[in-house]
C-alpha cells in the first residue's frame, strides 16, 4: 500500500514562494572563453599545487580540524597582518566559500520576520537567504550611478549587507560610507569584500571602531580556490563565538585548509598574479570605451560592467559573444539591469579573444 501526499503540504513556508540563487553558465564542453562567473582565470601557482597532492595521503580518512586552527592563525598573524585591524585568533571564522558564513550569520542572527536590508543591485545571494529564511525584505535602490543613496544611513533592521566592491558594477563604497552605516544601523552590518582583493580599499580597520561590524572576503577569486570553497570572516570576538556554536563540525574539508595556508605561504607570487588581472581590467576598460554607444564603469573587482545606450543591442551582443565566438559574459535580466553586460577579466589570450570577438559584433550593431 502506497501512501499519497503532497511534498509541498510538508515543506517550510517560507519554502512555497521561494526563488533559488541561479548562478552562471557552466559549458560542458572545451573550446569556451568563460568570462561570466568572476572566476580567476589563472590556476593555482605550481607551489600550492604541490602542496595539495602531498596532503593527499592517509590523513583523507580522518575528520580535519573544526576549527582550522592554524588557518586562522595564519589568516590574522600573516594574511592580514598589514591591514590594521583584530588581532585576537577568536576574531576569525572560517566557513565553506562566503556564501556559508553568509548563511550562518542568518542562522545566528534572523528569526523569521526580522528585517533584513541590503541594495539593489547586489550579490543575488542576500535576497535567496533572506526569503530562505523567512526575513522581512527591505531592499534599497542604489542611486543611477550605483552609488548610495541618502536612505542607507538611516536604515532599521537586523543584519545589513553591503557588497564592497559590489557585484555587478565592481566599484568600493569607502570606509567613509561604512562606517557612518555601521553607527546609525541598530543591528548588525555585514561587509562582504569578496572582490576586495583587486582594490586598494578594505573595511578590516573599521572592526577596531565599532563592534557591529562583520567583514567577510573569500579565497575562491583572489588565491583561485573557487572549487575549494574557503572563505573567512573578522569580527569581535563575542561574534565569531556564536557564529561557531552554530557551523557544522566539519565546515571546511581538509584539502582546503591545505590549500589556504599554501596560499598564505605564497601570497605575493598570488598578489602578482592579481596585478595583471587589475592591469587587464585596466586595458579592457580603456579599448572598450573607445566605441560610440557603449561605457564602461568604473571597477575596483575583477569584472567590469558595460553599459549600452541602446538595450536592445545588449542582447545581440550577448547571443552573438555565445553562439558565434563561443564567448560566455553574464546578463541580468532584471529590473535597470538590461542595458548591461558583466565581463569577467580572462587571461591576456581570453582577453585578446574577447576583445577581437567584439569587434566583430561592433562592425555589425555599433
């Protein structure tokens, strides 16, 4: 005997109406310039590769450390020891990627009707977990130019979320902005520097000025350990504290404590990497802003933003990039979103290839 049911009658309410994060196109088959997920398009550098195969022993079959000890450690002693700010190893939280610390901070602090704020448009994730978790949504329009409006500093809720560089336009706030949020917001403010790498701007100063803030940043663009998922966050010690009681045991695999603290170890060969990846923003930047029709804003991340003045061509240029040149940008179909294109920053040769794929399409819709 079978026993009818409805799945839906059984799941969460806060489930019935919710929308999950859809992230980029993955190609499934060779030949693709893959410009549209912010991806580090240079591999992990051989030292930190040696490393990782050396880990692969028998040590795979036993739990890694909850805490990654000696990662955050490392993380406060040498990764961030020239950014002026905590230096308590209980200051540190390490997670899978940003988006699980992202989560876990809504595990600790959100129970359902609590208002979450953030700005349009951000990192997709913020509104996916806010609805996950059934928080009242205050979503701020950023101004025109991607910039804060007067209505950030007077914002009321419980968590606040900036993105700095934010995700698509790539440009920082300033720790002016932030900190002038973080004393008027009541509740607790979550800066996320996942691109901060690629910018001469952070907010782990702030944290020795005010005890609501969470700054929150990622191994997978800057150190190219996207499949790794390692990420960090530094906040008072009081935080972080709650923040562990509620992690899983086992949050962050053994392989990528490895291969963080390989990264550490090597960090300026990774930082040099990330100067071309800043001296190509800069070179794409420039050659686009040379044909009529099209800008090209600002960024301090690893991904410029293209404007085109007529949206309609921004389609054809998306379609044309994948189906002739076999070149993946990303698009957002979504409200003052359509007249955009983000483009990832490649290697000089994917750079080149792009480059070269949109003249093309220029000469036809330019």
């Amino acid at each position: 005997m079978v026993i009818e049911m409805d799945i839906k009658d059984l799941i969460r309410e806060s489930l019935k109406n919710y929308t999950a994060y859809e992230p980029g196109e993955q190609p499934t088959t060779d030949g693709w310039i893959k410009l549209n997920t912010n991806e580090n398009p240079n591999p992990p550098i051989p030292e930190i590769m040696e490393d990782i195969k050396a880990a692969i022993n028998d040590k795979l079959k036993r739990y890694p450390d909850p805490t990654a000890f000696e990662v955050r450690k490392m993380i406060l002693s040498v990764l961030l020891r020239d950014k002026d700010t905590l230096t308590n190893r209980n200051t540190v939280f390490v997670g899978n990627g940003c988006d699980e610390i992202l989560d876990i901070i809504f595990k600790v602090f959100v129970d359902p009707g609590d208002e979450v704020v953030f700005f349009y448009p951000s990192y997709g994730m913020y509104r996916v977990l806010a609805s996950l978790y059934g928080a009242k949504i205050n979503e701020i329009k950023l101004n025109d130019d991607f910039s804060l409006p007067d209505s950030a500093y007077n914002a009321q809720g419980k968590v606040l979320f900036i993105n700095s560089p934010n995700n698509p336009n790539g440009k920082s706030f300033g720790n002016a902005a932030i900190l002038k949020i973080c004393s008027n917001f009541p509740g607790i403010v979550v800066v996320d520097e996942t691109y901060a790498a690629f910018s001469d701007q952070t907010s782990l100063p702030l944290l020795k000025k005010v005890k609501n803030l969470i700054v929150a940043s990622t191994f997978s663009k800057s150190f190219s350990l996207a499949s790794l998922r390692f990420g960090y966050a530094v906040a008072d010690a009081s935080i972080i504290k709650e923040m562990n009681n509620v992690k899983l045991p086992y949050n962050t695999n053994y392989l990528a404590q490895v291969a963080a603290l390989s990264c550490i170890k090597h960090r300026n060969k990774l930082y040099e990497q990330n100067k071309k990846i800043i001296l190509e923003r800069q070179r794409l930047t420039d050659e686009l802003n040379t044909y009529n029709g099209i800008k090209v804003l600002p960024s301090d991340a690893n991904f410029i933003l293209i404007q085109f003045e007529d949206k309609t061509k921004t389609l054809k240029f998306l379609w044309d990039l994948k189906e002739k040149k076999k070149v993946l940008v990303r698009h957002f179909s979504k409200p003052g979103l359509y007249k955009f294109l983000r483009i990832s920053i490649g290697t000089e040769e994917e750079n080149n290839k792009f480059l070269e794929a949109f003249k093309d399409i220029a000469a036809e819709y330019l």
